[in-house]
C-alpha cells in the first residue's frame, strides 16, 4: 500500500473513531441532562393537605409522608376519608406534634402504634405519655425549642418558640378523663430534602422573637394561627407577617373548627391588604404543591 492511500485510510479510521466518540458523550450528555432534569422535577415539589384546624398531611420532595398535628376522629372538618381509616392517610413516616391540648395532640399516639412511627413533640409532653401509657417509649421522641432532629434522610426539624399553654386529657383505666400536664408548647421548622423550609407555629399568640425566628431560619412557607380567643387573631396574625416574619407565602390555619375561634380569612385577607406577601388560603381536605 502507497503512502497516499495509507494516509487516507488513517484519517478515515480517525474520523469514525471521532464521531463514536462524539455519539458517546452525546448520549451520555443527554443521560446525564436527562437524570438530572428528572431529580430537578422530584425534588421541587412538596405537597400540603389541609387535615383542618392545626392538622397537615406534608409529603416531602423525596416521598416522605410527614403528618402535624393531626385531630382526625375529633375534628369536625377531617376529610372524610380520613376519619374512620387511619391507614387511608399512608404509611407515616414522620409525625409531629406541636402540644399536648386534644386539637393537636389528637390521635396522634394511636397513629404512632399503628404506624411504627416516633412521636416527636414537645419533652415534657411526651414523657406524660410513655408514663400514662399511651404511647410506647421506643416511638416518642423528646425535645425542646432550639433543639434539632434529623429523623428521616435530608430532614431537618428545630422546635421553636410558640407562646401558648399544654395540657394532656387522657382516659384512666375506669375510662374517667384525667388531666395531666403537658409541658411547654413548641413550634417546628420543618426543612425539606430540598431545602424549602416550613414554619408550623403551632398554637401562638405574638412574641416578638417571631421576628428573630424568621431571620435566623428564613422559612419559605408560614403556618400561622388566626382563629384569635386561643390564639392570635386575623389582625395580630397579619401584623406579626407584615411586621416580624414577612415570608414568601402565609398559610392561615387554626380556624374554621370551633366556635370559640371566630377568625375567618376574609378578615385575615383584609388585615393583609398592601402587603405582597402571597396568602395561601386552603379548605380542609385540599392539597396544593409547592
């Protein structure tokens, strides 16, 4: 063979070897472009069903089923399909409660037993539990405001301040409701595993560390009671958001439930006006994304 055709078969051999090579990183490229687009896809959305009252059924980016709060045989506004199946709500994995009074407490230990799943609340709430049998000591969880648990992969939740009062009402052996005290209330930031943060406040009146809290943790999306009479009302409720939080996004709850908390949303809506922070209203049984 001359020198002129070993050279072109050379070259020719070169440029197949080029092209596979581009096709190569070509189709790795879209692989790549393509897993992470689909990653990207999971990982921005968060869903939020509204139990009523306090209560929320939170699945996380990863696929994790957190539930606050959750006042569900008791509730008046339960979604239906919840109130006689527990096991409709899923497998819980990560289950929060913010303080030991009956709205918010709720059926919490029974979802706990039935789930396999740690109670995390308040320390001196859930002692009182464990001591009173009802819940068993391997699936509650202590802790306290500033304090921080990591309990499922690329979750993070910190108990925070809530300026309101506990108590447990828990049946004896006789059946007879017996009082017991249900330590300090607490509110959650809780961070997702894409690092959207949500603040549950819990039961609240207004403090002006609210102002603190939402520096130093920056949540995205705030939880805020307005019922008023145990809580903030429509208008303190919009003053501590304008004022101390001044969040993305305000989701109001803790209304709607009980005739002893008349705060509506419309008058939360009106205490907002001027203000461009986004007000997320739900009904009970709906789910938003986020």
């Amino acid at each position: 063979m001359n020198s002129f055709k070993k050279a072109s078969l050379s070259c020719g051999l070169s440029l197949i070897a080029l092209l596979s090579s581009a096709v190569v990183v070509s189709t790795s490229w879209a692989q790549a472009t393509a897993s992470k687009t689909d990653t990207a896809s999971v990982r921005t959305a968060t869903q939020i069903e509204w139990l009523g009252q306090a209560g929320f059924r939170i699945t996380t980016p990863g696929g994790k089923l957190i539930v606050v709060d959750p006042w569900i045989k008791g509730g008046p506004k339960t979604p239906a399909k919840y109130k006689n199946d527990f096991a409709a709500l899923g497998k819980i994995d990560l289950l929060l409660v913010s303080h030991g009074h009956g709205d918010h407490l709720g059926d919490a230990p029974d979802l706990a037993k039935l789930n396999k799943t740690k109670l995390y609340g308040p320390a001196d709430m859930v002692t009182p539990l464990i001591m009173i049998g009802a819940l068993p000591a391997d699936l509650g969880h202590r802790f306290n405001k500033s304090g921080t648990v990591k309990p499922l992969e690329g979750i993070k939740v910190t108990a925070v301040r809530a300026d309101h009062s506990s108590l447990i009402v828990w049946p004896d052996a006789q059946g007879k409701p017996v009082s017991h005290a249900g330590g300090e209330p607490i509110g959650f930031i809780i961070e997702l595993e894409n690092g959207f943060k949500i603040w549950h406040m819990g039961d609240t009146g207004l403090f002006t560390d609210m102002a603190f809290i939402a520096q130093y943790y920056k949540p995205d999306l705030v939880m805020i009671p307005i019922g008023g009479n145990f809580t903030m009302g429509p208008e303190e409720a919009a003053y501590a958001i304008k004022t101390w939080i001044k969040p993305k996004m305000v989701l109001p709850m803790h209304y709607n439930s009980n005739p002893l908390t008349p705060g509506t949303l419309a008058e939360f809506q009106a205490a907002m006006k001027g203000s461009d922070i986004k007000i997320v209203p739900m009904t009970e049984g709906q789910t938003l994304n986020f």
